[in-house]
C-alpha cells in the first residue's frame, strides 16, 4: 500500500472512526467482567498480555501516554515470512483508563476475528482461543449487533487486501484448521 507516513495515519484513522460507529452490544460489555480484557494482571506467572498491530498502525501510538508501543523481530516470533522487520505491539500503561480512541484494531474488533476457509472463502468466526481469562460474551454466546458484524467483516476486507494482512489471516487460519480448532463461522 505505497502511503506516506501521513496518508497511512489517515487511511488508519479511518478504519478506527468506522468501527468507532458500531460495538458489539448495545451496552459497555466491560461491565459484565470488570474490564477483564484491559485490566488483566501479571499475577504467578502470567504470560504478559500485549496486542499486535497490522502494518501501519503503531503510527497512531508514536505519542501515545495511554499505550507503551514496542517491537520484536519478526525472526523472533511466528509470523508469515513476508512480515520481515519489526512487528510492532502495544500494551495499555495505565488499564483501563487508557485512550479507547486509539485503542488497536484487534481490540475494536473482538470476538470477532477473520478467517479463511481452506477453499478460500473469507469469513468472520468468534475468537474461541485460549485466554488468560473468561470473555463474557465469548463464553455465555451473547448475540452480537447485526451492525458490529457487517462492519467489521467489512473491514477486515479492506485490511486483507494488504499482502502482510492476508498472510498474516491465512497463517493463523491455517493453524486452526492443523490444529482441527472448532470455530464457528459468524459470517
């Protein structure tokens, strides 16, 4: 996607003001946990929890108070081989008072995350991977608004169309299918 640093801040933006129109409840889902997905501690132990960002999107953090933004190596981690270089991530500083406007895609889109068939067919199916703790909506099924669904299938469209994105997709749904994951498709 040949964009200067600005259009791709702006190209971002634009994705975040969309999904900024729709949620996935018509209420704050993080009454029902205490904001568990934010506010999630080290405790014995845990694993740190941090969010990946798609190419791009770690220009929205540069300035950030809310969100400590760094980087691994891509040789580091398992990633697709056409991500080469530094795959950046963020973890909240101060949870859960951090700046739900920049908040990362990843986190504007859950449950739902994409997918695609082994024949190719691209779908949304609800994030069923192992947490450190228990989604509400992910464990006790809540329906999701009809609105957050189409929106972010939509979006997550739009974001495939970036070669890194895609790999990244078809990895991850790969390794699903491998691992003979059940999921269900939402879309």
């Amino acid at each position: 996607m040949g964009f200067s640093k600005e259009e791709m801040k702006n190209y971002i933006q634009k994705i975040y003001d969309r999904l900024d129109k729709v949620s996935p409840v018509d209420y704050d889902c993080g009454k029902l946990c205490g904001e568990v997905c934010c506010v999630y501690d080290l405790d014995e132990g845990a694993e740190e929890l941090a969010l990946y960002l798609l190419p791009g999107e770690e220009l929205m953090y540069e300035d950030s108070d809310s969100f400590q933004l760094y980087y691994l190596d891509s040789s580091e981690i398992r990633y697709p081989h056409s991500w080469r270089g530094q795959i950046y991530l963020v973890k909240c500083t101060n949870p859960p008072k951090c700046d739900r406007s920049i908040r990362p895609i990843q986190c504007r889109t859950f449950p739902l995350i994409p997918h695609i068939s082994k024949d190719g067919q691209f779908h949304l199916i609800v994030d069923e991977e192992e947490f450190p703790y228990t989604c509400p909506i992910v464990h006790d099924k809540i329906k999701l608004n009809e609105d957050f669904i189409l929106e972010t299938y939509n979006i997550w469209k739009v974001l495939a169309r970036n070669r890194l994105v895609f790999d990244l997709i078809d990895m991850d749904s790969r390794k699903r299918d491998n691992c003979n994951h059940d999921y269900k498709i939402i879309i």
